[in-house]
C-alpha cells in the first residue's frame, strides 16, 4: 500500500506487486475451475516464489507468473515446474518481468527457452480524486453484475459476443469467461446503452492492487464509449475498496495500450513469454 501518496515508480517492488496480483488472480481461477470442473485436473503450486498453474492442455492459463522476481532461480526449481506441466501432458511456458534476477534469464537461456510474446504491463496511482477525462454518454449505464446464474451467464455471453470477430469462439474460450465471472475478490460489470448489454469489464483485487481485465465490447456497441464509463466505475470501485494502484496488460503498440496511456496509465515495462523447446 501507499498511505503517503508518495510516487509509485517502475522498480522491482512495483514489479513485485504487480506480478503476484496477476499470478494471483490466474491462481483464483484455476482453483474455481477445480472445483467446477474437477475433470480437468486444474492445479497450481508455488516454486522460488513463483505460481506453477494448470487450467488444462493448451489453456492460456497453464503456465507461470513471477519467475525470479521475489527469489533467484535454481535449476532444481526450473526442473520441479516442467515436471509439474510435463507430467500433465503441457508445454512449459514461463512469464518473466524484465526485472527478474538474472539467474532467470541465465537458466532461460541454457535449458533451451526461446521468447514467443511480449506484454506491456501498464499501471496508475488510484486516488480519491480520480479524473479520467472523456465524457461518458448519459445513455450508458454500468452496473456491478449480480451474484445469480442469470446475471453471471448474461456477462459471459456478452464478453463473448464481444471477442467474436477477432477470435474463433469454442466451448473451451465460453469456458473461460463463465469460470472467471465465479471468481472470489474478482467483481464483474456489466455496461449498457439505452438497458440493452454492450460490453463487459472485469476487476481483481490483492494487496491494494486492481487488475482490469475482461474488456469486451459487441461490433455494434462499439464507439459508444462504454468501455471508459467501464474504467471509470471499475476504477471509482477500487478506490472504494482501499486499492492504491491500478494495473492491467496490454500488446506493445495496441490500441488498448494507447487508450491506457490516455487515461493516465504508464508502462511499467514490456514482460516476455517463454516456451521451453
């Protein structure tokens, strides 16, 4: 937390606290998978600091966060995470904040890794004064969703709809909507334009750090500015709840890293993604 509102720079302890909030809340979700879909073998365990999660083969989810960011690496706990994912029939893939210890990248490296993706992991202060600029249109409205299957299945459905042009939905991605909306500490919303459901946006929250994730808007909703009204109220919520810091990720360059940058938010650094043969 930040009681004096002292500056929040990009240095190891901000990568700290973001990278556990994230690790954090993929751990949340694996475990509302194991108890919903026990099947599946959703697991996760924690080596040198970092979280070991598997979600199922080739989930996104199945893979881990904060490798040498609280510890130095060992071979020996290199080797307990592949033969965690290895066992379950999984790729190892390893996120990894530039901020590391070095033994990381240096064991990254002989064990045979290779960089497959970048994320611009973005943060900002919260405060009480809270200004994002933009007018939000008077016909958008945002709620808190409801703790019913109704309201649950009506977000899952409209984030859906919303990724439907840019991704081929299958029952494993409805999947991933319809756990994460049961998540603990993981409040949804729900925008919408003149009553009818335009687009979804979701939060987590550890430690007084806000993870924004689930934005989705439907094509036709789009341009209406519901995913600001979205920010906003998902924002003005973390305050509430005594959050000091915001964070979310976005791809280098993206749209949704410039609309961030617009609404206050700065790039803490650019985190890769590792895969293991």
């Amino acid at each position: 937390m930040n009681p004096m509102n002292e500056p929040i720079l990009s240095d190891l302890s901000l990568s700290q606290r973001l990278e556990r909030t994230e690790a954090k809340s993929n751990a949340d979700f694996v475990e509302t998978r194991a108890a919903a879909s026990p099947e599946v073998g959703a697991q996760w365990i924690e080596v040198a600091g970092a979280y070991a999660l598997f979600d199922g083969v080739g989930s996104p989810l199945t893979q881990t966060f904060g490798l040498g960011i609280h510890q130095p690496v060992t071979a020996a706990d290199l080797q307990t995470m592949e033969d965690f994912f290895r066992e379950r029939g999984a790729d190892v893939f390893h996120e990894v904040s530039p901020l590391a210890d070095p033994s990381a990248l240096t064991l990254l490296n002989e064990r045979g890794y290779h960089p497959i993706e970048f994320t611009s992991i973005l943060y900002r202060p919260l405060r009480g004064d809270l200004q994002l600029g933009g007018k939000i249109s008077d016909r958008i409205n945002v709620r808190r969703i409801g703790n019913n299957e109704a309201d649950r299945e009506l977000w899952a459905q409209t984030a859906v709809k919303g990724w439907s042009q840019d991704l081929e939905i299958t029952d494993s991605i409805f999947s991933l909507f319809r756990i994460g909306v049961r998540k603990e500490n993981a409040p949804c919303f729900l925008a919408e334009l003149d009553g009818v459901p335009i687009a979804t946006g979701g939060l987590f929250l550890h430690a007084g750090v806000a993870l924004l994730a689930g934005a989705s808007t439907i094509p036709e909703g789009r341009k209406q500015g519901a995913q600001l009204a979205l920010l906003e109220a998902r924002l003005r919520y973390a305050v509430q709840q005594g959050c000091d810091l915001a964070m979310m990720g976005a791809l280098p360059g993206s749209g949704s890293q410039r609309n961030a940058e617009r609404r206050g938010f700065r790039i803490a650094y650019t985190r890769i993604k590792w895969q293991l043969g």
